[in-house]
C-alpha cells in the first residue's frame, strides 16, 4: 500500500510535464512517418512497415529512461527523498514505485506506435498484441537504466546520458536504421552483445508470427533487465545509508 502511494505521487509528477511526455511519444512517430515516406519512394526492405514498427517501438521506449532518471534525480535534488527515507519505504519500494507508472505509460506508447503503422500498411493480427507483451522486458529494462543513473547522477546530467547517449547508442546498435550485417562482422558482435538489437528481433519474430525466434533474444533482453535493476536496488539502497547518516 506505501508503495503504491508513492507511485501515485510518482504518476502525477509525470503529468505535470505533459511537453516532455508528448515528446517522448510523438518524436518516435515522426522518424516512424519519415522512414515510411522514404520507403514509399526509394523501396528499402529494412524500412518495410513490419520491419521497421517493431525497431520504432524499442527507440521510444528508450526515452523512458530520460522520464525515470529525471524523476527520480530531481527528487533527489530537492532532498525529497531524503525526507522519505524516514519513512518505512524500502529501496525496494522505492524502485517499485517508480516503475509503477512508468510501466503503463511504456506500454501505451507501444499501443499508439503500432496503431499509427496500421494506417501504413502494417497488417491488423492477433502478433501485435504478442509484439507489445514481448516489449515489456525491454520497456524495464530502459526504465531501469534510467533509475540507475538518475541515482546516481543529477539531472542535468540525466539529460545528457539518457537523453542523447543512450538514445542514439540504443538506436544505432539495434538494427533499426540500418541492418548490422553492412557495417561488419566486428560491429554486429558488440550489438549483438548488448540486448537493443536483441529486443527489436524478439518484437520482430513477435509480429511475424515466427515464435521459435522470439525466446532466444528475449532471454538477453530479461537477463539485461534482471541486472540492470538489481543493481539500481542496490545503488539506491546504497544511497539510502549514506544520506540517512
């Protein structure tokens, strides 16, 4: 129950910045309508509609790591936290309540990218609603990214790891813009060593229907995620001692 009113809270400081949110939702539809328009006249098999939705949705839900350090770095700055560490709230809870709202949003993000490639040619089947399930690991897996460093960074400098950083590098080692196998064997390695280009083939083989394809990228993308906020707990409950003293 505490931990649910704090990702209350949580959910209305994400609603006061409605700016930021329409950014993080429109700017994904934007590169999906030019990328489509480029097809349209110059045929590009990457840049197929039911290629190019599924690498769309994992670049959007990369802004939700700029939305969740920013939270949780600005709650730091103004030694809000520091006030809620009196509290019973564990770094459990804490992390938690961050997530809760986050997680939602991510998913209706993915809802509204698929519906606008539905006007672009993308067929209406029962693989989309398989493809959204599929992103929900990757959608935690960029929240906690940004849980993580907006422990431990502040949020100007949020801005520019998750923001710039992390957008661009997830978007160029995902396959989404270009195919890896151009670039070289080298380059596909490090992507594929990494789990962004993992989470577009899983929501990829989601959306054909080739489901024997989707579990062996999924997993990178799980254990990515199962990493990434075990460590977050951990830092943040590192940060919890240390400013209670």
């Amino acid at each position: 129950m505490r931990m649910l009113v704090f990702a209350s809270r949580n959910s209305k400081e994400l609603l006061r910045e409605p700016a930021t949110l329409a950014f993080g939702v429109g700017f994904p539809l934007v590169v999906l309508l030019l990328l489509s328009a480029i097809q349209s006249n110059i045929p590009i098999s990457l840049f197929e509609i039911e290629s190019l939705s599924p690498g769309i949705a994992v670049f959007g839900l990369s802004f939700f790591s700029l939305f969740a350090g920013m939270l949780i770095a600005k709650d730091r700055t103004t030694s809000f936290l520091m006030r809620l560490f009196a509290s019973p709230l564990t770094a459990s809870d804490f992390i938690l309540g961050y997530i809760a709202p986050l997680l939602p949003m991510a998913v209706a993000q993915s809802i509204v990218c698929f519906i606008a490639a539905f006007f672009l040619g993308l067929t209406v089947s029962a693989n989309v609603l398989l493809a959204i399930l599929v992103l929900l690991p990757t959608a935690a897996l960029f929240i906690g990214i940004g849980l993580l460093a907006g422990s431990v960074l502040t949020d100007k400098q949020v801005g520019g790891v998750c923001g710039a950083l992390l957008t661009n590098v997830s978007a160029w080692l995902s396959g989404t813009w270009f195919d890896l196998n151009l670039v070289g064997s080298g380059f596909k390695s490090v992507a594929y060593v990494l789990p962004f280009a993992h989470a577009v083939d899983a929501t990829r083989a989601a959306l054909a229907g080739e489901y024997p394809s989707i579990l062996p990228h999924l997993v990178w993308v799980i254990g990515y995620a199962v990493l990434i906020l075990v460590v977050a707990i951990a830092v943040f409950s590192a940060r919890m001692k240390s400013d209670s003293q």
